[in-house]
C-alpha cells in the first residue's frame, strides 16, 4: 500500500459500513449501513450528536478500527481485511490525525513533535515548514506544557500534514477550546485544505462549523440521515458559536 | 458491601498482574522473615527442651583416675547439684567393609539405676543388661553411616585388646550432638563412634574398678559456674585433673553453639535486608501507584466525600494487597520454617522437634510491611487531596520538559525523537527515576548476598587445605609420645612426608579474657603444615613466643608484643607467661601456634609430640590405613579429603541451604521490582503511546519508548546493585565471624554476572509481559480520553 498515488478521484469509498459492538449480553449497532466517498481536495464534515457513530465510522476510515460489515476502499485498495501491519503502514504514510486532546508527546518540544512524524514518514515536509504553515514559526523549541491550548491544536495540525498524507481526519479538534481560539484552528485547517489540497473530513457536533464544509454529512443513530452540499464555504472567520 | 468497597475488589481485579508483583514483594520478605526467625526459635528450643530432659551436665572434667570416694567431696563443692562419675575410654573401631581408620570413645553408664546426667534417648533397641561384659549401645550418626542395627557385632580395640561386642541399642546425647575426633575442625559422624557400656564391664577393662575418669555436674539455679569450675579444678588436680570446663567449653555444645550463632545472625540479617528492600520498594510502588488515581480521587471529592474518606478507601485498597502478601508471606514462611527446622532436626539429630512460630513473630513481620505500605499511601494521597477536585478533574496540564544536560552537551544531534523522550522522561522526573533505579539496584544486591557465600567458602577451602594444611592425613595419638612415633610412622610403604607435631590443651588469658583451646607446636620449617599471613604469604614461626590466629587475637585482645598467659591443661598443668609473637590469618579454627621445639622447652618433656602430619601415595593408603589400625596408640585419623568434604557437608546442610531458599527469595523480590516498574511506566505512558501508535508507529517503535527506558534504568541501576551488594556483603562477612570459621569477603565474578543476570532476566520477562500489553492498547479509547 506504499505506494498508493491516485489522488485524481474517490479518495474513500465506503460501502455497506456497519459496526456492531458486542458488550456480552447486548449488541451496540454504532453504524448500521453507511455508504460514502470522500474526493481529493474535498473538506467534509461529518455532523452529529454524540452516539451517532461519527467517531466510530472516523475510526474506520483512518484505520483504527474495523468495520463488522462491508468495504472500505482507500484509493482503491480495500482497508477492510488488511493486517495490523498493513493498518500501521496505512496511518503511518497516508492519514494525518487531528484529536480533540491534542495528544502531544510532553517530552518532546513543538518541532520535535512534528519530527516525530517527519522521520517515519517518506516524503515528508520539513517540521519548521509544517510549524510555519500553522502560524507557529516562533514556537519551534517550546515544550507542550508552555503552549497555550490552541496553539498546542495548531502543533497537532502541523504534525498532521508534515506527512503529506492524502487524507486529513480531525475528531472533534475544537472540542477543547474555546471559540475565538477554534476559529484559528479551523482556519489553519481550512488553509491546509485549500493550498495542499488534503482532503479533509471533520468532526463535530456544532452545526455553526459546518458552513465551512463543501459537504456535511448528517448521521444519527449509525445511519447517514441527511447529505448538503454548500454552495459556498464559509469562511471560518465569518463562523460564530 | 457498600459501592465504594466493590470499587476496590473491581480495581484490585484490574490491577491484578501489578498487585500480585507487590504481594509476592512482601510475602518474599514476610517469610524469610518468619522462616529464619521461628527456624532459629525452634532450634534453640528444640536443644534446650533436649538438653533440660535428658539432664545435659553443666560442668565437665576427664582426669587420669581418682577413686569413686572422692565423689562426695565434689558433692561438698557449694552449688553442685547432680553427680556422675564415669569411665570413658578411648578405642579403636573395626567395621567390617570400611578400610578408613576409625577411632571412638566408650563411656560407661550405671549398672544399677539410671543415669542422672548425659540420658540416653533410645532410638532402637534397648539398654544394655546390667553387668553383662560384651553389650553396647551406640551412637546415631555413627550407626547410620555404617549402617549398624541393633543385633549386629563390631569389633573395637580398648586398652590393646581386641574385644567382639554385641550392638543392642542406637542412642542420641545431649553431650554427642556433635561428634567430633581428637584434632578435627568438623564433625565426622563415619571415622569417629561413640558407645555406650555398663560401669562395671568397662571399669574392668580399663583398670578402672572403684575409680571413675570423668566427671559431670550440674548445679543449682543460681549458682556460679566458674567458681564450681576452679573448685572441681582444684579438687581434681591432685588425681591427674585435665581442667574442668563449663558447659560453653564442651566440644558438642560449643559447636553447635557457634553454628546457631552463624544461623543467628543469617536468621537477623537476611530478613532485615529483605524486609527492608521489601518496604522501600512497597513504598515507592504504592506511591506512584496513586499517583495515577488522581482523577478518581478528584472525582470522590467532587461528590462530597472527604479527604479521609478518600484517604481511608486508597488504604483499605493498600491494605488488602498488603494483607494477601502477609497472609503467603506468613504461611510460605511457616511452611519453609517447619521444613527447615526438619532438615536441622535431623542433621543435628535431635530426637525430636519442636516447631514454634512465635505471634510475636508474626505480629512484628506484619507491622512492618504495613507501616512501610502505609507510610508510602499517606504521602501520595496528601500530595493527591491537597489538589483541589475541579483542578484534579481537568485535562492534567502537559508534564513540563526541558532539554536534558545530555542533550545541551551535544548528544542532541545523535538522538532521534524516540531516543529524546526516553531520555527527557528520565530527566524530568529525577527523583523517581532515582528510587526506581534504586529499587532494581538493591534486587541486584540482595541477589550478590545470596550467592556470595559459595565463593567465599570455595575461596576458604583453597586457602585452608590447598595452602595451609597441606598434610594427607592427622594422626593424633592418645597420649604424648616420643618422636620415635614418626619414624615408625614414616617407614611405611607409601609415606612419603612426615612431620611432627605437639598440640597441648590450655587455657589462654589476656587481663580478664580467656578462651580454651589447643596451643600447636609445629616445626617453624614444616612444609606440610604452614601458616600464612593476610596475604597468603608463609609466615615461619619464630624461636621464641606464641603466634595467634588473628581470630582468637581479636577475641584476647591482644596484639604483638603483649605477654599471654599460657594454663596449660595436662601434665603437670604449668602456667606460662608467653609473649605474642605475632598474628596469623586463619579462615577456619581459633588455635595458637608455637614453635614445636619451644613448646617442649616450656613443657620441660624433652622431644614430646602429639601426632604426625603424614603425606601419601594415594594408592598406598589401604595399606597404610590397616597399618595404623593396629597402633593401639591412635587417637584418631584425620584426612584431608574427608576433612574438605564435612566441611562441605556440614556448610551444604546449614549455611547454604539456608542462602539458596534466600536467593530464591531474593529473585522473586527482584522480578517483582522490575516489573512494577515497567508495569507503572506503562500506565503512565499508555496514552502517550497509543497516540504514537494512532500516528503510525509501530508497536516495536513504541516498545523500544517505554522498555528502552526500563533498559536504561535498569542497566544503571546494575551497576549500583554492585556497590550495594558489596557493602551488605560486607556486612555479613563481618557479623558472620565465629570460632567454627570466618568467611572471607571473596566476590567472584561469577556473583557479580549471577546477581546482573536475574536482574535482567527479571527486565526481560517483565518487558515481555508489558509489551503483550503494548500490543493490546486500545487507541480508540485513547483518544478519546483526557488523561
């Protein structure tokens, strides 16, 4: 899977997606039959209440997790049986990661956060380019801890992208920050999408968000329930909450 | 069972694998504790319940003869209790099938009655029949190693007759516990018997008839025992009196004395260094095992419960793995205890045992295993209350980190990512990295105590009878005889060596020190017998005054030059004045050493000797062994071969057994630091990890995070473990010395490489089980969660 390079169309396919968790005695249905395509350079947003299944079908999408039924297609290639080292494989050169909590290495300073990516990866960016595109080029040696919470979310986007990856999943990434600093952040993102042109999908359960969305995908209760397309994408410094 | 308290049983399921680590900590502490501890209370009082039943003598005398009249003017001595005149002789022993000299001693027992002093404990068969002139009855240890019943015939040598007696019973004595030849360092259960014959049969065989030749006592409570002792001294003098001695002085006694001293201070020192390594490392698990509950206690207090509340339910959860600990600890220890005592009963052959496992015992194990888990729960649950709950409940702010001085030296440019955080993880926290390092150093260390001793033991037998005593065999006559002895000797085909020398009894005083033993006068140009100095260096003896084994010199206090006072306990019984000459280093005895020819000038008995230092060809030594069975004049036959091998016997059934049960012990104490260690990191780094696995590495990539540091820690703390163990090493070594022996402080590598080997071994297995887990994170859940 290394060396997946068609970007032209579908991005993702998924086909047929259900989930089911087995808790002993009770079946949990987190999605229960969920077609979608992601496109090159599109920015989506999945929306949806908290149990809708949105975590559980970004999890899937980006390898973490897989799906009881049906196909997932990364450009082509089918995710739905690969091994572990293939999923590895998959988020370590294709997906880029954005988490609510940021999850940053404490020990690791805002480059080498970024670093930490860049040496695994195969074509990456350089880190200071990657801190730079998300406004951060002052704040390369400082630690997490002497970082504020938006600008520790920016760190995350920077390590992201250093990748180059062809895909962009963002779970909740302003759900721990207060509006005016979110906005940065999704302006970084909406910057990312539009001059790298990685197709993005993003979570949240704010509808205010999805205006900046070409496309916003409502799922409730495991099922897609509604689909819009926006004609026009707001920009997220016009958003407000 | 209210909720709180299902919560606890839920955790401790949940940190089943850690809070079984921890409870094996202190169980393994808990029973060496309880095991050397009521091992040691049982023995001593197992002897003494022996000793108190079969009226065990408290002062002991030989003498040449003296009439059975004198009897009551012993009684007149104020204080003397009990009396039993005896007759004890020496023999040789034939058995059939056993080419090696064997030499003995038979003791009567009345005809009429029972003994007072010194019972029988029959084993098998019976008493012998008053008045019949051909039964015995024979000592345990003795009849087992020839395999000897009750039926059976042995032929011995009294007085240079040859006599065929009829064994009728096996015996054990309070007085023979330890059976020991003339001249021997170690018990020798298969060359030297003791027997048993009524008064009267023995009394005509040895010219004894109305005459007695030794001489036991006890006396009443409170009496003085050395006054009783140079009253019998003074009375017995005129009739040939050998000097009377207390019970600390009877050979048996005193041997088996300094082996419970040794047992003692193992029995001490052991689980105080493994109670203690225990405690510090409950203490530091136990503390930053709720260092990672901070949330849920944050939430506790959110709900209104109090900082006791909280404080109360983290310690029932302490509490209960303390508890599981103490309740293995106590029982294995019991068990290990009872089992050990087993195997000392029967190596000292006791008749029987009683086994005691003290609630005082119990009691103190138990309060320090808790006292250190408690000490170790109430600093980390203040440091956890004193946080305000909204701010405990919050997304714990990223741990501050800074570039480590490893790195600002250069050392940067050479670290990758992974590298940098184990190295800035190490950094950042400096004082518990520290404790952990400690923690894996004193495991390495407590294994080095274990193991040294065979080096040390090995090292002593090279030393002793490689370097010293270098003779085949001792043969001690009954008497002193003329040098003539050793020509005879000599002139045996096979002999190749020989030489003389002369070892007399004496008491040894320096101001109001003294100490009983044997002065040996040896040839100062001897090659089969040599002393050497600390350095293994041989030292010749000068022509005048005594040299002292730097042992006996410690226990006089006496140094170079000072004048000893020499009572000599034979002959004539002179009492010398005799400067110290100078120190020898000896690892095994306490003896002092004179020049042979000046031994005799003091003695004024011409060219007397005691025995002869003989080295042989080997394959002559039938030959020369019935050769020497037929020289009534022997005492005894000591070979080096066999010499070695009872010492190894004797240390094999104590002192080793005792060290192996420990180091295994020891092992487990060590796998469980190691992988309580591992197992904390883990917890504390999980979600670190789980979002480098989200990000694409692979688990060996995190592996080598989270157990690259466990290596780093653990390679650092080995070498501290060294120092460490040396100093309790050490520490041993010195509390270790008794008359018996002193152990060397010998650390082979071997020790060393053992001790890093368990240690890794333990780091291998725990990264093993960590890294099952590493392979098993949840990195949906991870992400989902703030800390």
């Amino acid at each position: 899977m290394n060396n997946i390079t068609d970007t032209t169309s579908a991005v993702f396919q998924a086909r047929g997606i259900t989930k089911v968790y087995d808790m002993g005695e009770v079946s949990v249905h987190a999605l229960r039959g969920i077609d979608m395509e992601l496109h090159s350079g599109e920015l989506v947003v999945l929306l949806g209440p908290s149990g809708s299944g949105k975590s559980t079908l970004l999890n899937i999408l980006g390898g973490l997790d897989t799906a009881t039924e049906g196909t997932v297609t990364y450009c082509g290639k089918d995710l739905t049986g690969a091994s572990e080292q293939e999923l590895t494989d998959y988020r370590r050169y294709h997906v880029g990661f954005v988490f609510q909590f940021y999850n940053l290495i404490p020990s690791l300073t805002a480059l080498e956060n970024v670093a930490v990516v860049t040496e695994i990866a195969q074509t990456p960016m350089n880190p200071e380019d990657a801190l730079a595109m998300v406004g951060l080029a002052d704040r390369v040696n400082h630690f997490p801890a002497q970082l504020s919470g938006g600008e520790q979310q920016r760190v995350a986007i920077a390590r992201a992208i250093a990748k180059k990856p062809a895909v962009l999943l963002c779970d909740e990434p302003t759900g721990a920050l207060d509006s005016s600093t979110g906005i940065i952040v999704l302006e970084v993102l909406e910057k990312i999408n539009r001059d790298l042109g990685t197709a993005t999908v993003l979570i949240t359960h704010n509808a205010d968000i999805a205006e900046m969305a070409d496309r916003v995908i409502h799922l409730s209760n495991g099922l897609i329930s509604r689909e819009q397309r926006n004609e026009l994408r707001k920009s997220p410094r016009d958003l407000h909450w | 069972m209210n909720v709180l308290d299902r919560k606890i049983l839920r955790n401790l399921w949940r940190m089943k694998g850690q809070a079984a680590a921890i409870a094996l900590v202190i169980a393994s502490g808990v029973a060496t504790f309880i095991m050397s501890i009521s091992t040691m209370q049982s023995l001593k009082l197992t002897q003494a319940t022996f000793y108190r039943d079969y009226h065990f003598a408290e002062v002991f005398s030989s003498l040449k003869r003296a009439p059975e009249s004198l009897k009551t003017r012993i009684q007149e001595i104020p204080g003397v209790n009990r009396i039993e005149t005896r007759v004890v002789t020496p023999l040789n022993i034939e058995v059939k099938g056993f080419s090696d000299p064997v030499t003995g001693h038979l003791y009567s027992i009345p005809d009429r009655g029972k003994s007072l002093l010194n019972k029988l404990y029959l084993r098998q068969g019976r008493l012998v029949q008053p008045f019949s002139d051909d039964e015995v009855v024979i000592g345990e240890a003795f009849a087992e190693s020839h395999d000897l019943h009750p039926g059976d015939e042995i032929s011995v040598v009294i007085n240079g007759r040859l006599r065929e007696l009829l064994i009728v019973g096996i015996a054990l004595s309070p007085e023979h516990i330890y059976q020991m030849p003339p001249g021997a360092l170690f018990p020798d259960f298969e060359r030297y018997g003791v027997m048993w014959m009524g008064r009267k049969t023995l009394g005509t065989v040895y010219d004894m008839e109305g005459a007695f030749n030794n001489v036991s006592l006890t006396v009443s409570a409170g009496a003085n025992i050395s006054d009783i002792v140079d009253r019998l001294d003074d009375l017995l003098r005129p009739y040939g009196g050998l000097g009377a001695y207390g019970r600390k002085d009877q050979l048996s006694h005193r041997y088996l004395s300094e082996e419970f001293r040794q047992l003692e201070q193992m029995a001490a020192m052991f689980p105080v260094i493994f109670l203690g390594v225990a405690a510090f490392l409950l203490n530091v698990v136990i503390s930053r095992l709720l260092s990672i509950q901070r949330d849920e206690i944050a939430v506790l207090k959110a709900f209104g419960y109090s900082n006791l509340d909280v404080g109360i339910h983290f310690t029932k959860l302490v509490l209960l793995i303390v508890l599981a600990g103490l309740i293995l600890g106590v029982s294995g220890g019991a068990w290990l205890g009872q089992w050990m005592s087993t195997i000392y009963k029967e190596f000292y052959r006791f008749p029987f045992l009683r086994y005691e496992l003290q609630p005082a015992v119990v009691a103190s194990g138990a309060f320090i295993s808790i006292a250190a888990a408690l000490i170790g729960t109430v600093y980390s649950l203040r440091k956890a209350a004193l946080l305000p709950p909204a701010q405990a409940m919050r997304p714990e702010p990223p741990a501050t980190y800074k570039e480590t001085l490893l790195e600002r030296l250069g050392l940067k440019k050479i670290l990758r990512q992974p590298s940098r955080m184990i190295v800035r993880h190490i950094g950042r926290r400096p004082v518990k990295s520290l404790l952990t390092v400690t923690g894996i150093a004193f495991a390495c260390a407590i294994m080095m105590v274990g193991r040294f001793q065979e080096d040390s033991v090995d090292y002593m037998v090279d030393v002793q009878f490689g370097l010293s005593q270098r003779e085949d065999m001792a043969i001690t006559f009954i008497e002193p005889t003329s040098r003539r002895a050793l020509y005879e000797l000599k002139s045996l085909e096979g002999v190749q060596r020989g030489e003389v020398f002369r070892s007399v009894p004496a008491r040894l005083r320096f101001g109001h020190r003294s100490y009983r033993t044997a002065v040996q006068g040896i040839e100062s140009e001897g090659d089969l017998h040599r002393l050497l100095n600390e350095d293994l260096k041989i030292v010749h003896l000068p022509a005048a005054g005594i040299v002292l084994t730097d042992h006996l010199g410690e226990i006089l206090g006496v140094r170079e030059g000072d004048e000893l006072t020499v009572e000599v306990l034979e002959g004539r019984r002179p009492v010398l004045r005799v400067p110290v000459a100078g120190l020898i280093s000896q690892y095994i005895g306490v003896s002092a050493y004179m020049e042979l020819a000046s031994l005799n000038r003091l003695m004024r008995e011409g060219s007397a000797i005691s025995g002869v230092y003989l080295s042989t060809d080997s394959d002559q030594r039938p030959l020369i062994f019935s050769k020497l069975k037929r020289m009534p004049r022997i005492a005894g036959t000591e070979l080096r071969e066999k010499a070695i091998e009872n010492f190894y016997d004797t240390m094999g059934e104590t002192i080793l057994i005792f060290t192996f049960i420990n180091t295994l012990l020891a092992g487990i104490i060590a796998f469980g630091v190691v992988y309580n260690s591992a197992r904390i990191a883990l917890s504390e780094r999980s979600r670190e990890l789980a979002s480098l696995r989200v990000l694409g590495f692979t688990r060996g990539e995190i592996s080598y995070i989270l157990l690259g540091e466990l290596a780093v820690l653990t390679l650092a703390a080995i070498p501290v473990g060294f120092i460490i163990g040396q100093a309790m090493c050490f520490y041993i070594t010195e509390n270790l010395k008794t008359d018996l022996f002193r152990i060397p402080l010998i650390l082979e590598g071997s020790t060393y490489a053992f001790a890093a080997t368990v240690v890794l071994a333990a780091a291998c297995i725990s990264a093993f089980m960590v890294r099952r887990r590493l392979d098993n994170l949840d990195l949906v859940a991870v992400l989902k969660t703030k800390e």
